[in-house]
C-alpha cells in the first residue's frame, strides 16, 4: 500500500495535522464561545476601591440570615429578614450581565413594608445574571452576591 515512508512525508503529515488543528481553533470552537466584554468601563478607578467591596463581603458573611431573592412570574423579589434591614430602608441592586453590558440592571430602590423588593421582569432578558445587592447597616457597608438563570 505505502510504498515509502520516509521523514519527509513524517513531517509533510504533521504540518498538515498542525494546520488543520489551527484552522479549527480558528474556524469551529471560536463559534460556540460567549461574548465577553470587559466588566467595567472605569476598570482601574474599580480596581482603587475594590478593598471596600471586600470589606463588605466579609460583613455580610458575618451575618446569621442574610437577604435571599426567589423568581416569580413578575420578576425578581429581594427579601430582607426583619434583623437585616438598612438603616435608610434603601438598597442598591445591581443585575450583572458578563456578555452583554446593555443588559445590565442598576438601581437604588426603598423597601416595601413585608422588607422586600422586586425587580419587574421588564428590565430583565433571558440569560445569566449576578446579582449584586449592598446596603448600609449601623453605618457598615454589606454585600452579597448571588447568581440567577433568568427563563
């Protein structure tokens, strides 16, 4: 069948193989990959003040019960337990979306008297979110941060 192979046809198959594993890289697998863009605009002045996001972290951790969030068929709705609630009964949401920056979600909204908030299913498209909430308590900032799959 072969008639010879020598190193030369070795090396003939293998920059073929090369090329074709490239062109694939190139061509196929870049199709299935998700959008990423940058997660900040102002990255660096962030990145200045990020010791304070961990501060915040690390004051919610602390916490017994922390606020939780449950989709319902009108949105998102944030609860708050009664011995977590802001000093000024305002929160700072903010729906995260890494593919997509227009589809962000950032507000300040007042919690209703059952210490919940909801965000209407309008402003959210289907997709992956973070959802970040703070608040300040007893003059300390809190955050914590959850993920939603948004149908």
């Amino acid at each position: 069948m072969f008639k010879k192979f020598t190193w030369g046809h070795g090396v003939a198959v293998a920059l073929g193989s090369f090329i074709a594993f490239i062109l694939f890289m190139i061509f196929i697998f870049s199709n299935g990959q998700q959008n990423s863009e940058l997660v900040s605009d102002n990255y660096y002045e962030d990145e200045l003040v990020y010791q304070q996001v961990i501060d915040a972290k690390k004051n919610a951790e602390q916490l017994t019960e922390k606020p939780t969030f449950k989709q319902i068929p009108a949105g998102i709705k944030i609860l708050f337990p009664t011995a977590v609630l802001p000093e000024t009964r305002k929160v700072d949401f903010e729906l995260f979306r890494t593919d997509d920056a227009n589809l962000d979600v950032k507000k300040e909204l007042a919690l209703d008297a059952s210490n919940a908030l909801l965000i209407p299913k309008q402003v959210i498209s289907k997709g992956s979110y973070t959802l970040k909430i703070k608040w300040l308590q007893n003059k300390k900032p809190y955050q914590v941060d959850y993920d939603v799959l948004w149908n």
